[in-house]
C-alpha cells in the first residue's frame, strides 16, 4: 500500500489527465471482464495511448489486474 500510495501522489502531483474514455467492458466470465480505453495526459508534454485491462475478481473485490498499452497509431499496411 505504501508503494502504491507513493505512486499515486507523484502522478498526482506530475501529471494532468486529459481523456480517459473506456470504449467496451466484455464479460468473459462471472468474475472476469476485459476494458477497452484511450487515456490522455500531460506532463511535460502530451501523451496518448490505447490500452486493454483484464480484470479479475473475488467477490466484490479486484483480485488481479492485468494491463496493456498500445501506441495510439497504429501500423495498418493493407487498408486503402
């Protein structure tokens, strides 16, 4: 908890969010979803990201958090 709670004070103090939209919410099971979202910040300079979070639970409560970040740009060679 001390960890965590020393990470959030620094992005607290460090870093300005712009766009948090959560795009889709998936059940995969009675005590699993998986998120889709766009995240936007500022620090210094600007930054933006797609990402995907698998989240786990037990009960009412998150057991495990897995996530995931992509570039928001992606790469797709063979769209027209």
């Amino acid at each position: 908890m001390a960890e965590l709670k020393q990470w959030l004070d620094h992005q607290l103090a460090s870093q300005t969010v712009l766009t948090w939209e959560i795009q889709r919410v998936l059940p995969v099971s009675d005590n699993c979803v998986v998120v889709t979202w766009f995240f936007k910040a500022k620090t210094q300079t600007v930054s933006a990201f797609d990402g995907v979070s698998v989240i786990d639970f037990d009960g009412d409560k998150i057991s495990r958090l897995t996530e995931y970040e992509t570039k928001h740009n992606t790469y797709r060679p063979y769209t027209s």
